[in-house]
C-alpha cells in the first residue's frame, strides 16, 4: 500500500517526524548519550546515630554480606548492641512488622559507594570479608581489577552472627537525592579516595 502526501502538506507533515527520525537514527548508530549517575544524584547528609552497618551471616554464616539498619522513629528499637569489639548485633526490626518504624538495606538496590561527586555504584560494590582476625567491609572494582580496593568499615575483630562494622576514618552515610528529592538509597561516602 502507498500513500502519496500532496506537496503542499508536506512542510507540515515533515516538523512531525523529525523527532522520531532522529532518536532513531541516535539509537540505530549505538551512541545514545547517557548522563553519568554522579552528575545526576547527589549526596546529602543524615544523622548518622540513626544508622548501623552489620556484618550480616549468609545461611549457616561461612559468608556475611552488608546490612545496614536505620531507626526512623523512637516508637520501637530496630536494633540491640551489646559486648565490646566486636560488638555483636540483634536484629529486632526481623521480629516485628518494622514499616514506618525502621529502614533496612540489605543489597545494592539500597546502598552503594560514592567519592566526592562520582557515583560508583556500577564500578565498585562492597562485599565483607572475613579475614584471620578482622571483619572488613570492602569497596572492590567490579570492571578494572587494577583499580585500588577500599577498606570502609570494620568489626575490630573476629566473631560470628550479627556484628557491627565500624567506618574507617574519612567514610561516613549520606542518602542519594535527586535535585531538592531525597531518595530511599544511601552511599557509603568520602569526599575523595583515600591515600593507597
């Protein structure tokens, strides 16, 4: 089938296509420009008391992974600290419908790292790592193995279950927003990479 459009509308049928044309003649040629995460969220501030990161075990605990809780009211504790360093984490936000009371981060989808003004979501993710006499939260690069590894945060020594992770000097919580809106993801956050 064929259509023939009269010259005389053609000038204002072509206005029309022309953005269609050209965001597709942008995305056949592969360089559909992508704005970088660290230009389009930003970094503000929380009250940091609010919050603690745990060394969280995985399944029989061989493994732990990063968990950070937030206790958004004083209606009910989120979480219990006790011993000394280690500390030794419960959970109790895991006992209780915990909405509107507490916050709980537990995976990439909630928190990732940011230096200064670059968001390294995508580039680094934090992993914890049992070492022979420490637990560590580590930042690893996750595309260029020769980028340096980052120790953020650590227990003070070894223990099993839930222990809090202390931040190094330097590290510090900020929530991710985007323009005036704050948003439910938080960095784990310095201002610029620390000395190798």
């Amino acid at each position: 089938m064929t259509f023939t459009i009269p010259v005389t509308q053609l000038s204002a049928v072509i206005p029309r296509f022309l953005p269609t044309a050209a965001g597709l003649a942008v995305a056949l040629s592969g360089t559909v420009p992508v704005m970088a995460q660290g230009s389009l969220f930003t970094a503000v501030p929380v009250e940091e008391a609010n919050f603690i990161l745990v060394s969280a075990p995985i399944g029989k605990g061989a493994r732990s992974q990063l968990n950070i809780y937030e206790q958004r009211t004083n209606k009910r504790p989120c979480f219990a600290v006790s011993g000394g360093v280690p500390a030794a984490v419960d959970p109790l936000l895991s006992s209780f419908d915990f909405t509107g009371v507490c916050n709980r981060y537990i995976d990439g989808n909630g928190y990732s790292l940011r230096l200064g003004g670059d968001d390294l979501g995508t580039r680094y993710r934090l992993t914890v790592v049992k070492t022979g006499s420490d637990i560590e939260l580590l930042a690893a690069p996750t595309r260029n193995s020769s980028q340096p590894v980052y120790v953020v945060a650590r227990a003070g020594g070894v223990a099993s279950g839930f222990v809090q992770l202390n931040l190094q000097p330097g590290w510090m919580l900020k929530r991710r927003a985007y323009g005036t809106k704050t948003l439910g993801h938080l960095y784990i956050y310095r201002d610029s990479a620390p000395a190798e």
